[in-house]
C-alpha cells in the first residue's frame, strides 16, 4: 500500500517561484490520484503491492500486463513527485558546492552549462513529461522522458528533476514553459540533491 507522502513544507513556501494554488493542486489532487490509482491497481497483487516503489519501477516486465500501464503511469508518477517536492525548498536555489558541485563541473563544465543543458532538456520534452539528473553507473548524466516515465526504469538514480507537465505552471505561467523553468532555479534543494547524490555514489 502506498501512501501521499506530506509536503516537507508549507504549500505557500515556494511563493514567489512556485504559487501556492499550483502546489495545493499538484500534490493534493494529482499526486494524490497516482497513489489512488497505483493502489487500486495493485490492489489483488498480495506478491507486488508492498514493493517498495522504486524497486517496482525496474521490474515492469514482471507486472502482469494487464495492469503493466497503469502501474507504469501512476507509479512512476508517485516516485516522480516524492522526489519532486524534496528536492525543492524555500531556500534553495543557487550552486551546489561539495563534491556534486565538483562532479557537475567535471561532467559539464562550468555551472552556468550545466544550468544550460537541463534547461533546453526541459524545455525541448515535447507535451508532457520531465527533465533528469541522475547517476548512471557512476557518472552524472542529462535526460528526460515522456510522460510519468523515470530513468529508475532504465537502471538509473535520478537525484534532480523537473516536473514540465503543464499541470505544474499553467496556473502562473500559462503557456510560458521556459518562464516556469527559469523561476524553478531559484527553489531547487541543492542540500537534498547532494544527500542523493552521495548515496546513490
Ligand atoms: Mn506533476
């Protein structure tokens, strides 16, 4: 059984950058329907339903497929938004420093092309879907996917990631992705990215 976990913050926290309205809705409503319906799928599954929900996403092929899809949508959504609202903080934003601002400057160059390079993935995924960090068997590296997919499918650790459903902006920014994204910036929770990073190391 999964559960919605609590927002590790005040809905209203991530103002200016992300509005409270938007925050109520995403996590209350659309979180909420991924776990809802992720349970409900799982519900006859007595072998599957306790699988912790990472460990789930890499073994779809042994989903029974009639219910393969909707454990892949509303899974993927449920571990997409846990990480989601922690890596996000009233006061994040900035650079990270330590050993994963090291390692992003060693992967990407400076900063600034790494900022560059997560942005265009994120404004290039084409209708809905997000934009990855992850570890790939050692070394960082720059995704996205369609729809609630997760580089945890592909064997991957993502250990940042942007929500570009419109869903997460419409509200505030309407059609303007890119405004969404720059704004973003500006709450990411580099100490919790950091604390992902050294443990998926
Ligand atoms: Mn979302």
């Amino acid at each position: 059984m999964h559960t919605l976990p609590d927002l590790p913050y005040e809905f209203k926290a991530l103002e200016p950058y992300i509005d409270e309205r938007t925050m109520k809705i995403h996590h209350g409503f659309h979180h909420a329907t991924y776990v809802k319906n992720l349970n409900d799928a799982l519900a006859n599954s007595e072998n599957l339903k306790d699988v912790e929900i990472n460990k789930l996403l890499t073994m779809l092929d042994k989903i029974p497929q009639d219910i393969r899809t909707v454990v892949r949508n509303n899974g993927g959504g449920h571990a997409n938004h846990s990480l989601f609202w922690e890596i996000m903080s009233s006061d994040g934003g900035g650079e990270p420093d330590g050993s994963l601002g090291e390692e992003i400057q060693n992967t990407f160059g400076e900063f600034k092309k790494f900022k560059t390079m997560l942005s265009d993935a994120a404004k290039n995924r084409f209708g809905s879907g997000w934009a990855w960090l992850s570890l790939s068997n050692g070394k960082l590296e720059i995704s996205d996917t369609p729809n609630q997919d997760t580089p945890v499918m592909e064997g991957k650790t993502p250990i940042l990631g942007i929500d570009v459903w419109e869903h997460a902006y419409y509200l505030k920014h309407q059609n303007r992705r890119v405004d969404y994204i720059e704004s973003w910036w500006n709450v990411v929770n580099w100490k919790e990215v950091q604390k992902r990073f050294d443990e998926a190391k």
